[in-house]
C-alpha cells in the first residue's frame, strides 16, 4: 500500500497492505449456501458447516508472488535504513535485518499474492506487491514455480497484469461486482504472515468505501473477514466461485493484525484495468478539469438550491475540458449522461471510467437555474495536475476583518511567492484564526487564501470586509477558499 490516510488517523490505526492472497464467497440466505457451498450434503438438514467444495475449486486459482528489488541504505547506523521504519518493513513481511552492519544497497523481498484470470498464464495482483522489482516469481499450491513478466501496472488504482508461460491454468471467473450487497458471506484465502493458503471467513460490511487515501481512485468492498499482512493480491470470491474483488489493504492497529476491516477493489474496476493493459498497454482516463465538492445542506441552502442532490464546482482548470464548456465555479452538477450526481467519489470515477475524446452532457443548476452543457473530455494526467501550489507558514497580523474570529491580509507579491501561488490568483490571506470562533469550526486555517464571499470575487480587504457585512443578516456566508492546490466552499455560520 502506497497511500497515506491523514497523520492524526495514523496514530491510531495503520493501513496496512496485504500482501497475498484472499477469497470471498457471497451469499444472502442459508439456501444460497446450501446450494453452492456442499451439494454432496443435499440430504442432511440443519446449517451448512463446510465452504470446502468452493475453497477447493477455487485455490489451484490463487497464487503466491515474491518479488525482489535492491534497496539502497542511507547510511543509518547499523545499516538498517528504511528498514528499521515500522512503515516500510510492513511491505516486506515484518522482517528486519540483523542488527549489525549492512552494505548500502540490499535486496529486498516482497511477498504477495495474485488471481489467475485466463488459462494461458495472466494474473491480477496489486501494483504495491510488483512495484519496482527487478525479479517476479509466481509459485502454485503444488510448489511450481515459474518466472513472471508485469505486462502492465495502474499506479491510480493498485492493479498490476502479470503473464507466466504455462496453459491449461485453473481461473477464477469475473462476476458482476456491483450486484454484490453489504451483509453477502465472505471467505477469504490467502497466506497471512507467510504461513500458506489460509481460509477465513466474513461479510461484506459495505461498498463503495472512498476517501481513505490508500489510492488516487478508491471505490472499495469492506469486508471483515479476516486477512491481515500477506494477502495483497489475492481474490474475493462469490459462492459460485466467480472474481468479486482483489484483496489490497487492512485498516488495523499498531500490531498490524486483523480487526475486522479490510478492502478489496472490485472486480468490475480491475477487470476495466486489466483489459487496458491487456489492449493497449496502459490505463488512460476522461479528464474534466474540475474540483468537485459534496454539496451539504448548509451550502445547498446558501447555493439556493432546492436539495443536496449534485455535486458544487469549487475550482474550474484553466484552458480545460470544463472551462471551454462553458461550468464555471459555483456550478451544482446533477446528472451526467441522465444519470443522478449524489456523490463526489462515484462522480470522480464515473467521469475517469470514460475514454478520452469522450463527448458527456451535463445537467447543471447555475444560481437557480437548469442547463445542460456537453464536454467532451481529455486525457487524465495526475502529475500535471499536481504542478505547482504549496503552503506556507505565515507570521501573525494582518487585520482584523469583518468576519468573526479572522485576521486577514491583501494578497501581496511576497505572499504569493510564499504561499506558492500563481501571480494572477486573487482574494485575501487569513493570518489569523481565532480557535473559539465559528470560523476555525468551519475549517479555516491560517494561509487559506479567501478567494469569493457569497460567490462575489475579493480582491482586496476592504472588498472582503464589504461583502461579509453585506452577508451579515442571512444566516450563514459562503466563502470560496484556496488551500494548496484544491479549491473549496466553506460555509460560516453568522453567530
């Protein structure tokens, strides 16, 4: 796993990536399980006690991968470098080097597990288990062996192809991942802290988990079964013994074991990966070029739209698909293609799911009223939507503006060199924050740079104090701010 949650959450759990592998079996009534789990027992009565004729099916399927890589030391004492990181030795099974001295460069194994897809030799497994190896081997229950090529990777999602040169493979078929439901029986295979194919089993606890900071695109199936370190890779299956999802992370405490909450991507988003890969030798994605933000009541209300129903545009890309459109900041999506927007997650990844060159029509509701505008979209690239923007410790001062618990400061050279700001950006900075006050219950933090009051540009203080005083009778003011590289509406009650 590569991706961070926040360093507060981070005291109290770790995400660790699983590395090998996991099954699931999905079941919603005793029938169903009756039905798949044991036909051999069709004739006795009570509760079903064994999933062995699907696990049996099922692990020629699930394989063990190690893969190697040389790791430079810097020079720590005793030569542990990054491995005397509790971090960094999570992707590497636990295990520490002796405590004397090392050589500056060593290698390094990592150990996961993946899902044979076809019987000619392509398996799925996360990107973490195979990034940066200069050597990949996948080993079957029978102990064989063979030598594998990474065909592709997706950074954004944790998906890696792998192709060994053998045939007449046992698989695992894709089922539909999005007719799974929260509450289906989950089994899980895999090889927990390097003991070999171990069989557990769980729920699915719920769908569409997002935000957690693991991957750039996350939509994840939560189960509670238990994996814990050395399940990467490994495949969440149906009672048929169908793909439901690839086993990538766990949210755990300190010791890095199971606690009952653990993530798979779901088959249907790594089947779209793979067959990318498998086609034409990347991942490409359907590019926007707006920062989408959940619309709650309290910006619904001061938006004056009628319900939370679509997303708000909190910051439109310049020269992007969305600025030549024709959106604009302060825009409430709806629908995409007669689709309902309810969510920014399933916005994000409905609009990367579209290829590129890609013409979506949009319901848009602008200060009250209702238009439709087509995009047609580009290609998605992260590092160039990355460039740039930065934050920056500000001295206290400025003034103190009309918006309770604020002090704020124009937009000055020097501070937009500091705050790593392009040298167009306007609004004011906010030096000052007062922790009692409804603004720092907002969210407002030192450095924002405060760029619309009640969706009226500011340039200048006087110009912020004006607009807040005009905002002063309605209940709340809605404030545009800048933080970094993203864009957002903030609402302030006006106590």
């Amino acid at each position: 796993m590569k991706g961070h949650i926040s360093k507060s959450t981070a005291a109290l759990v770790a995400v660790i990536a699983l590395l090998a592998g996991a099954l699931v079996v999905t079941v919603s009534s005793p029938n169903r399980i009756r039905a798949f789990a044991d036909t051999s027992r069709a004739a006795e009565t009570g509760p079903i006690t064994t999933f062995a004729p699907v696990v049996k099916r099922a692990m020629p399927a699930v394989v063990n991968i190690s893969s190697s890589k040389v790791v430079k030391n810097e020079g720590q004492e005793g030569g542990q470098g990054l491995f005397n990181d509790p971090f960094f030795r999570q992707f590497f099974g636990g295990r520490t080097p002796q405590q004397q001295e090392q050589p500056r460069s060593q290698r390094a194994t990592s150990l996961g597990s993946g899902v044979v897809v076809s019987a000619d030799g392509y398996i799925l497994t996360n990107n973490h288990v195979v990034d940066g190896a200069t050597d990949v081997k996948v080993s079957f229950a029978d102990k064989e062996e063979y030598p594998a090529k990474v065909i592709g990777t997706d950074k954004y999602t944790d998906v890696a192809v792998l192709k060994i040169d053998k045939s007449g493979l046992t698989t695992l078929p894709f089922a539909d991942s999005a007719r799974s439901e929260v509450g289906d029986v989950v089994l899980a295979i895999g090889e927990p802290f390097g003991l070999g194919q171990t069989v557990t089993m769980g729920i699915i606890s719920a769908k569409g988990r997002a935000g957690l900071g693991i991957e750039r695109f996350e939509d994840f199936i939560q189960t509670d079964a238990a994996i814990n370190r050395g399940n990467s890779g490994g495949a969440l299956i149906d009672t048929r013994g169908n793909l439901v999802g690839i086993n990538t992370a766990i949210l755990s405490g300190e010791t890095g074991g199971n606690q009952g909450i653990g993530f798979a991507i779901p088959a249907n988003l790594a089947k779209n990966i793979m067959d990318q890969i498998m086609s034409k030798g990347k991942v490409t994605r359907g590019y926007m070029g707006i920062l989408p933000q959940e619309l709650t009541p309290e910006m619904a209300k001061a938006f004056g739209v009628p319900n939370i129903h679509g997303v708000a545009v909190a910051n439109v890309v310049g020269d992007s698909p969305a600025a030549k459109a024709g959106l604009k900041v302060g825009d409430v999506i709806t629908a995409v293609n007669g689709s309902n927007v309810d969510d920014v997650n399933a916005f994000r990844l409905q609009i990367a799911g579209f290829a590129p060159n890609t013409t979506v029509h949009l319901k848009v509701d602008r200060s009250g009223q209702t238009m439709d505008l087509a995009v047609t979209l580009s290609e998605f690239n992260l590092e160039a939507e990355n460039k740039g923007g930065g934050e920056g410790n500000l001295p206290g001062g400025g003034e103190k503006g009309a918006l309770k618990g604020l002090s704020v400061q124009g937009l000055s050279s020097e501070l937009r060199q500091q705050l790593q700001v392009p040298e167009g950006t306007q609004g004011v900075v906010i030096t000052e924050v007062d922790p009692d006050s409804s603004a720092s219950a907002a969210g407002l933090q030192q450095g924002d740079i405060i760029v619309q009051v009640d969706r009226k540009p500011v340039n200048s203080v006087s110009e912020f104090n004006a607009a807040v005083r005009t905002s002063a009778s309605r209940e709340s003011t809605l404030l545009l701010v800048k933080r970094g590289q993203g864009t957002q509406f903030v609402v302030v009650p006006n106590k």
